[in-house]
C-alpha cells in the first residue's frame, strides 16, 4: 500500500520527466533530489533507486552543455556573489580550494548555469594532481597532470571528474549494512554530483537495500549536516579516512 511520502514521491517524478522532456534539466534535477530524500526518509530504497535514473539523466545533459562549449577557465581569484558565470567548465586551483569550487558549484545551480566545476591541489613530490570535491564527505584522488599545466586540455578535465568519481565508489566499504552503504555513497554524491557511475553505483546498492530488508526494517537515515573543509570526513583513494 503506497505512503502518503511515496505517493508524494512519484508526483515530483511525474513533474520530473515532464521537465526532462521540456528540457528544463535544473527543474527535473530539483525536483529528483527532492524525491530521493524523501524516498530515503521513507526507506524505500527501490523507489531511491527509480529516482536515480531521470536524476542522472539530468545531470548528464547539464554536464553535455558544459563540455560542448570546450572552454576550460582556470579560477584561482577570491569568490565574490557578483562573479559571472557561463556554461563552461572551471578548474579551481590555489589558492582558492574545494570548498570554493563547492560554493561555486551550488552558485551556479542557484542561477541554473550548465557548468561543471574541478578542484586540483598542488602537484606532489610524485609530480601527481591531486584533485578534491568537498560535500558532506571530501573526495580526492591523485591523478597524472595534464600535459601542459596552465592550459589543461579537456579531454584531461573530462577524465580528472571521472576518475574523482571512480575514488568515492572505490572507497565504499562493502562489508557495511546496506542501508549505510546507501547513505555514504548519498554523501560522496554530495561532493561529486557530476559523475553518472556513481548514480549507477548508489542505484545498484539500492537494489540490493530493497533485497536485504524485504522482511524486515531498514534503519532510518541519521541526520547529516553539511560540512566543508577539514570538518569533513575525507576519503581518500588508497581507501583511507
């Protein structure tokens, strides 16, 4: 028997695919991460998993906008809310930092700009970059720099946000209750929102979350609050936190 929150869920959905067919992906994109939480609060973790695919979907086509401009702006100036900003794609760097390039991010949504937003640090004594996202949990991973540090190609910045993603997957512990392996991969997808195997990856253990508590009940999701910087838990890519 559908809840009342479920059946508030699927009537965002509903205003989500109308959005994604009119091309309003800011729209479809609220309204999905609306109803995921809803569905977590719920602990109806087939209907969290329903919820990714046209979230993804969003995200992918505001990303695509993003990409196809083939600009790269390299950021490395004090924020300021008069800061103009267009459908490109932005490298944060020092010494400006991840919680920045977060507080970009969100600004650019706020403003409904298809931009996809890249924090790199300093290059390590190994020559590596290593580039962070910041949300309720920190991201970072070390990767190979591009080929010419101050005009990075795109094909790097595509591959840098790839592989950033590809850390807070490898960094889930498997042997955790499901229902808490739900919950860290909803917060690496916090940090790193612009990643589509992440949303697979969160949709999948979803779907094992269902199996699991199908005679049974899930526990409900303990209140997070947002944190930046080093109040964050990090994880790292060697899998350490």
């Amino acid at each position: 028997m559908a809840t009342v929150k479920s059946t508030s869920v699927n009537s965002l959905m509903t205003k989500a695919q109308q959005a994604l067919s009119r091309n309003h992906w800011f729209e479809a994109e609220r309204l999905c991460a609306r109803a995921l939480d809803m569905a977590r609060a719920e602990c109806d973790f087939n209907l969290m998993a329903r919820v990714l695919l046209p979230l993804q979907e969003a995200r992918r086509q505001r990303m695509q906008i993003a990409f196809d401009s083939k600009k790269i702006v390299i950021v490395e100036e004090p924020l300021t809310e008069e800061r103009q900003l267009e459908a490109k794609c932005y490298l944060v760097q020092p010494p400006l930092v991840g919680a920045d390039a977060r507080r970009l991010r969100l600004l650019a949504l706020e403003r409904e700009i298809p931009a996809v937003f890249l924090c790199r640090e300093p290059k390590t004594q190994l020559g590596l970059c290593p580039v962070v996202a910041i949300g309720q949990v920190t991201v970072r991973t070390r990767i190979d720099p591009p080929r010419k540090w101050d005009k990075p190609e795109l094909a790097w910045f595509i591959e840098a946000t790839e592989q950033l993603g590809d850390a807070a997957i490898e960094t889930l512990d498997r042997t955790a209750e499901p229902a808490r392996q739900v919950d860290a991969l909803l917060e690496r997808l916090d940090a790193v929102p612009d990643h589509e195997k992440l949303h697979q990856a969160l949709a999948e253990v979803c779907k094992e979350a269902a199996r699991h508590y199908a005679d049974g009940h899930a526990p409900a999701r303990a209140a997070v609050k947002i944190r930046t910087g080093e109040q964050a838990a990090t994880y790292d890519d060697d899998g350490d936190e």
